[in-house]
C-alpha cells in the first residue's frame, strides 16, 4: 500500500493536481479580485448577479406563504409558517411533473399549469416565494425573466418572459392577487441559514451548493454593487455570484481535456473541477493518464483504457469497496491497481475539497463580517456531493478552520434540510 499511494502521490504532483501544489493564498486573492470586478461590471469571470432581495428584514413568525420549488425535471408546492423560534411548519405539501418535462407546451399551457398548482393554495396566503432554478433575469420589484431552459424543459415560448407576471396576471383574471418573489437555490439556500437567526445572532450569511453542479450566495452592501446606479447605497441583499465559472483556479492537463470534451468547453471550468457531475469523469481521465504512464500493471492497465464511465457516485462506491461491482471491480485489476486507482480518486476529491473551501472562504471574507464570535457568520451547505462524498466534508472543513481561522473569522456550519422552500420563503416574507 505504501507504494502504491507513493506513486499515486508522485503523479499528482506532477501534474499539479496534489493540494500541495497549489497556492492557497493567491487562489483566495483571485477568486476576490474576480467577485470585485464582477460587483463593478468590469470583465470577469463571475457574473455576481444581484438578487434584490434584502437580508435585514426579519422573518415574521405566524404568516403563512406559499412556496414553489423549481429545479430540475420535478416542482413542490406547500405553505410554509415560522414559530416564534424560527422553525418552519409545511403543509400542503405536494409534488408535480415540471411543466414541459415531458412534452413541448405552449407558453399559455405552461403559464396555465401553474394556476392549476396554485389554486388550491391561493385563499391561504397572499405571497408567493418561487426558487426558480433555471437561468433567469431577477428583476428589482421581485420578477424573473427567463433567459434560456436547461435541464430538458421544453417550453420555448416562455424564453424571455417574466415568470411571476405572467402567472399572477392570469390568476388576477380569476380574482386572486398573489405577490410573486423569485429567487435561484443558492439565494434560497442562504435565505434558509437566515430562517434559524431566532436562536443564534449571525453577522451575515453564506449559501454554498454541491452537488451536481456548485454555486454560492452571499450578502453584499449595495455600495459595493457599483455596476448598478438604482440601489439604495445603505442597503444589503444576497448576491448570486455564479462561482462555477470561476476561470482563474489552476488547471491541469486532464482538467483541460474534460473541458474539451463537455458542450461548453472553456465555460464553468471551476464547476467541472469540483461538482458530482464532473469528479467522476475527471477521475476516471486521471486514471488512464496514469495507466499510459505505467502505474498500473500489465493485466490492469488493459482494462483501465477500456472503460467509459466513471459517475461520481461509482467512484465514491469504489473508495468505500474496492473489492465490489462497478466499472473499476474488473478481476483483472490486481490489489496494488485497486490501491493505486483508490488514491488517485482521493486526489481529485482531496483538491475538490480545498477548492470548495477557498470558494467558501472567498464569499464569507467578502461579507466582512464574522470578526466577533457571539456574529458568526452563517454558512448553511446544501448538496449530495459534499456530505456524501468519501472525504470531501471533513477536509474541506479542515481547509476552512485553517484558512479564516487564521485570520481571526468566525463561522457556523449549518445544514438546514429543504433548504430551496424554507429560503423561498424567507423571500416570500420579507420582500417589501
């Protein structure tokens, strides 16, 4: 084992991908220079999109709101209420196809779809908090426009509409007049960490995601938004920074190969060096650079060059039980190949890990607060790749206490479960 993890470790470093190669500092200094310029509107590689929605309004506690939850090819819908200790109580909890998941519709069609969803609701609150998780335009009375669909979401009509107008109008044509908030999940998952201010005083908050994809929030002052002349230069709000574009992080020559071979080669580099999307692939591209170099056998070598998917999950089942089934448990592997393979995986996740702790740190040194330890700053996490994902938590924790630790900032770790319809209805609630 002692060699197979030298060698491992030998390669790594060679071609830059060992943690140890990489400048920590300078990597922390980039990624805020690059939040600076996008905050500006001079040319960066983070878009820092401001969200509109304030962060110093308190929660109220009794008032119902509606929420929607909108990410991927499924939608929730519930009503959500606080206590007085900042606990959220759902209800009316139900779960639907997204519209034009499964067939094209009509911009009408779809809009109609969700008054059909909210109808039932509608007499029980009069506001509505929408994590809408799909490129869109936020807009400063609350609104989205939609930009483009992902996620297979066939619905051409509806690109370049505004979302909320366009379904409270049709509601107000049947008498109910719902306030529509629309937020993306790395707002909402920033706005969730807020809805425990009750029972812990914050001095700001962070929202980080990992999972199939990563992003981050965090709250800016609006003086610092100078790309934008109508804010009110006293005020604060959570600004998506878009932080999987991040193009100044240090790529090695299998890095630059994925990207190559993605449908936006040169875009969201950082996104395919650290999300469950990509960390599968980028291992298994690790592994046959490094079968080519010869630290694999002669009998496992073959094999390795054969195989065409790794998926972050496998990888992850494959570092928990190298013996089992899955595109590495190939008999023709021997246990030095299996030692090898695993230590390579590591690497990746091991520099995952310290990425996704410079992004983390980055967002909540930005935020200026966190220098009293009775103001923390809240980080609430969310996403399978970072809590399932052998190794990565625990380092990238570690990587944090080291890094603003050191620097005498203080945080806290949450883990607010639903946290895209507990932070959309913070929205929901505190928007003017």
């Amino acid at each position: 084992m002692a060699r197979s993890r030298e060698k491992a470790q030998e390669f790594l470093k060679a071609l830059g991908m060992s943690t140890d190669s990489i400048g920590v500092e300078q990597l922390l200094a980039e990624f805020r220079a690059e939040m600076d310029a996008g905050l500006s509107g001079a040319p960066s590689s983070l878009a820092m999109i401001p969200t509109f929605i304030p962060i110093d309004r308190p929660v109220p506690a009794g008032t119902p709101v509606i929420v929607l939850d909108a990410g991927g090819t499924h939608l929730r819908a519930a009503t959500v209420v606080f206590d007085e200790a900042g606990r959220a109580q759902a209800d009316d909890f139900a779960r639907f196809r997204m519209p034009g998941a499964d067939e094209e519709l009509s911009a009408e069609a779809f809009f109609d779809c969700f008054v059909q969803i909210l109808l039932p609701l509608a007499h029980k609150a009069d506001r509505v908090g929408f994590c809408f998780s799909y490129p869109a335009e936020i807009t400063p009375d609350g609104d989205g426009r939609l930009l483009t669909w992902t996620k297979e979401i066939r619905a051409p009509e509806v690109e370049g509409a505004y979302i909320g107008r366009n379904i409270g109008d049709r509601l107000k044509a049947r008498g109910i007049d719902l306030q529509f908030t629309l937020l993306n999940d790395t707002a909402a998952v920033l706005l969730a960490g807020k809805s425990i201010a009750r029972i812990q005083d914050f001095g700001s908050y962070v929202g980080f995601i990992l999972g199939t994809g990563t992003n981050t929030a965090y709250v800016e002052d609006n003086r610092r938004i100078t790309k934008r002349n109508d804010l009110a230069p006293q005020g604060r709000q959570a600004i998506n920074v878009e932080s999987g574009n991040f193009s100044r992080s240090p790529r090695t020559a299998v890095d630059e190969r994925l990207d190559e071979g993605t449908n936006n080669p040169g875009e969201y580099t950082f996104e395919k060096m650290i999300s469950g999307a990509y960390l599968g692939r980028l291992s298994l591209r690790l592994i046959k650079a490094a079968a080519d170099e010869g630290l694999f056998s002669g009998r496992g070598s073959p094999h390795l060059r054969q195989v065409r998917r790794l998926s972050t999950v496998q990888a992850d089942r494959f570092l928990r039980d190298p013996a089992g089934a899955g595109p590495l448990g190939n008999p023709a592997l021997t246990g030095a190949d299996r030692e090898t393979a695993g230590f390579l995986i590591s690497g990746v996740i091991a520099r995952a890990a310290l990425f996704a702790a410079v992004n983390i740190a980055a967002a909540v040194l930005k935020s200026g607060a966190g220098r009293s330890p009775v103001r923390p700053v809240c980080v609430n996490i969310d996403g399978s790749t970072y809590y399932k994902t052998r190794g990565l938590q625990p380092q990238a924790e570690r990587h944090l206490r080291d890094i603003l630790g050191g620097r005498g900032v203080h945080f806290k770790l949450v883990r607010v479960p639903d946290s895209p319809l507990i932070g959309a209805a913070v929205a929901g609630l505190t928007r003017p």
